[in-house]
C-alpha cells in the first residue's frame, strides 16, 4: 500500500491566496464599522421583533443594506497580484462572453416587452 502516494503531495501546502494581506488603514476600520453597524441593526431588529427589547429599529434595511459596502472596503486589504497574460486573456474573455449573454437578455427582455 505505500506505493500509492505521490512524493510531492504537501496536505499542508494551502492553495493559492494571492499577495500577503497588508495591516489595516482607516478604509478598512470604516468597512468594519459599516458591518458592525449592519449587524448590530439586524440584531436589534429580530430582538425587537421577538419583543425581548423595546423595538428601536422600525427598518433595517438602509443599515444591513451598509454590509456589502463594509465587505468591499474591507478586501481592499489585500495587495494587487501580478496577472500573468493567460489570466488577463482568460478574464478579457469571461468579460465578453457576459457581456454578450447581457447584450441577449436584454434584447429579448426588450422584444418581448414591446418597448
């Protein structure tokens, strides 16, 4: 049975996460204050519900809605990689292909509206 095994497998070698993650800077504490600030919302709106609080948030949507926001500003952190021209080609591909498959949704969208 000892045959079966590859001399270069590492379980621990990870895969590949691109460039080292820099220390935060204010964009990042800001993307961490708006999620913090979406959750707390989101949390005080279900207690609230539940009526285990006084209810303090009517909607909180325009808070939860800060979320992706914070998310975006928060992977700003890591570093830009190198493409190499096969990624760059790939990524200029996967582009036109949907824009294409937009392009098609919308003139169908558009036919069968009668706009």
């Amino acid at each position: 049975m000892s045959g079966y095994r590859q001399s270069s497998f590492d379980p621990s070698a990870g895969g590949d996460y691109g460039p080292p993650l820099r220390p935060f800077n204010w964009v990042q504490w800001t993307g961490v204050g708006l999620g913090v600030l979406g959750v707390v919302a989101l949390v005080a709106d279900i207690l609230g519900r539940m009526e285990v609080i006084p209810k303090v948030v009517d909607d909180p949507f325009p808070f939860v809605s800060l979320m992706p926001i914070g998310a975006v500003l928060i992977n700003s952190r890591r570093q830009p990689a190198c493409l190499s021209p096969e990624t760059k080609r790939r990524r200029i591909i996967i582009a036109a292909v949907a824009l294409v498959v937009f392009a098609i949704a919308l003139g169908v969208t558009i036919y069968f509206k009668g706009a």
